[in-house]
C-alpha cells in the first residue's frame, strides 16, 4: 500500500497514470473511465443529490458532479490530491481522513443520495471492507445507493487467475473485491449488485 506521503508524491502524475494503464487495457486500471461514466450516470438519476466520495483524489469523477449542481463531501488522506480537487471544486467539503479508522465525525450524522468510491476500498483488507462497507449503510437515505467501482471479481478464481497473468506488477498489499465472497458477508444486511466491466474491474452497487 502506498503510504499518504507516496500519494502526495504521486498525485500530479496520477491520472497519467490511470490513463496509461486504461488506455492499454492493462490490470489495474482497465475499464476505468467507463467505470467511472456509468458511476455518474447513475448519480445523475437525481438532480442536485447530496454525494459522499470515498477517495475521491484528483477529483476526477466529483468535479463533475459538483458541476451539474449537486453537493458534495469527500474524504482523502493525501494533503496534495485534496488541493487539486480543491481547485475544481471550491465549495465542496473535502475531508483529510484516513478510512483505515472509520468514519470521521463531520459526517456520521449527514445522509446522502449516494456514496460513491473509486479505486479506494482495495485498501482494506476483506473484514475492514465488511465493517466500513456497514457504517456507510447508516449514512444513507433511504433509497440511497453505495456505488463502487474498483478492482473487482466475481470468484475469487477469477482474481487468481488476474493474479497469475500480472504477477510482474501485481501488488499484495491490496485487497481487491471478490464479489461473491463480499455479497455473503453483507447477505443480512443489505443487498448487492455487480457489474463486471472489465477482465480487471467492475462495477459493485449496494442499497438497503
């Protein structure tokens, strides 16, 4: 995992980077900006919503929605990302914070339309994804959605398999979505959706 500092460093070339890796169709970003289209399309469902992004680093995918109106908290633990999005997104509530320790207190009695998250939660191992995957649950209105787009799989065979063709590159200190595995977890609590977009990433959409 890279460390906030590694982020701070990495901030004004990562979204060259993504692109890069997008653009070859290559583990880990491939699939990425249709990932994220489709993310703002469903946001866009509603006008003017309340969105909390997980991650939301440059800004890439809020700034857009803070665009079309809608209001906006976030939360980062790169100091150096946070000014970038700062700068599209003046007015939005962007918080330094680091999900390994929950939730912050600025937020846990807000609710939102939707929570949105990037290429963030592989952070977290499995069992903290179930645990935080709960808390975010209790922010959301009532027909609010959880839409996450990340390095995902159906099975975790499907993930080994990734694994095996990637081993050159691929990092073990992220723990990527296995979808199967993450739907039984959540089974009393909530329902769960996804989508696979591609061989390396989709699409994960939970609702009360």
């Amino acid at each position: 995992m890279l460390s906030k500092s590694g982020f701070n460093l990495w901030a004004d070339n990562y979204d060259n980077t993504v692109h890069i890796s997008e653009e070859n169709n290559d583990y880990p970003f491939a699939g990425y900006k249709q990932i994220l289209n489709i993310i703002f399309n469903e946001v866009m469902q509603k006008t003017y919503s309340n969105v909390l992004d997980i991650g939301f680093g440059t800004g890439v995918l809020t700034s857009k929605l803070y665009e079309n109106g809608h209001q906006i908290d976030g939360l980062d633990f790169s100091p150096k990302m946070i000014s970038i999005a700062k700068s599209k997104m003046p007015n939005a509530h962007l918080i330094e914070w680091d999900i390994s320790k929950g939730l912050p207190s600025e937020i846990v009695n807000k609710r939102y339309d939707s929570i949105v998250s990037t290429y963030t939660l592989h952070h977290l191992t499995d069992v903290e994804k179930v645990i935080f995957v709960s808390k975010l649950l209790s922010l959301l209105k009532e027909e609010g959605k959880i839409i996450i787009g990340d390095i995902s799989f159906q099975s975790r065979e499907e993930l080994n398999k990734c694994r095996q063709k990637n081993l050159h590159h691929w990092d073990d200190d992220e723990f990527y979505f296995v979808f199967d595995e993450l739907k039984s977890a959540l089974a009393s609590i909530c329902n769960c959706k996804f989508q696979p977009i591609s061989h390396c990433g989709g699409i994960i959409v939970i609702s009360k």
